[in-house]
C-alpha cells in the first residue's frame, strides 16, 4: 500500500497495489488512488488496514465454518442420518449465519 497526495505521488499510487490519497491532495492523486481518506489524518490509513485485518479473519472464519457444516451434512448423507431436505436446510441455515457473521464488521472498532 502507498498513501501519498501530492501530484508526484499519482504515477506511483498508480502501479501500487493499492493506492491511497489523502482528501486534500492535489486532484491526479485522488484520481489516481483506489481509497481517498477524506481528513489528513494517518490514523486513517491505520484504521482502514484493521478493518481490512478484521474483514479477511471473517471471510476466513466463513468459509470454513461452511466447508465444516457441508462435510459434516455430506458424511451423514452417506451414512443415512441426513436426506435432501437436511441438505438444502443445512445450507440455507449455513449461508444465514456467514451473512450475520459477516455484519460484525459494520460494529467493528
């Protein structure tokens, strides 16, 4: 990540991977950046890689709760203990608790 706001700081915001610009920089910086801080304040920068930290443990903690429950579903299939119906419930249920995982993130600080 590169955070600049300066007109030199454009092409290399540019070939980051991502780029970030502060709200008051010149107009090519911001135009240039992937994320814009609105203020000029570097805890800014710090925060939004925390979220970014926070967001990617989540996405992980997801996927493999769902892999989990699809296996254990997938075992109890083969063994007779689970049908179609347990299947699609099981899923369906899977899916409801990954999106309301996923909204702590709104609530992080």
């Amino acid at each position: 990540m590169f955070v600049g706001d300066g007109i030199n700081d454009a092409p290399v915001l540019t070939g980051a991977d991502v780029g970030g610009a502060m709200g008051s920089g010149a107009d090519s910086a911001i135009e240039a950046a992937d994320v814009v801080y609105m203020n000029s304040n570097l805890d800014s920068v710090w925060r939004s890689l925390s979220i970014a930290d926070r967001t990617l443990s989540i996405a992980w903690q997801n996927i493999f709760f769902a892999i989990a429950v699809k296996i254990i579903v997938m075992v109890a299939g083969v063994f007779g203990f689970a049908n179609m119906w347990v299947a699609i419930f099981a899923d369906t249920g899977v899916s409801i608790l990954c999106i309301l995982n996923s909204i702590r993130i709104f609530y992080s600080k």
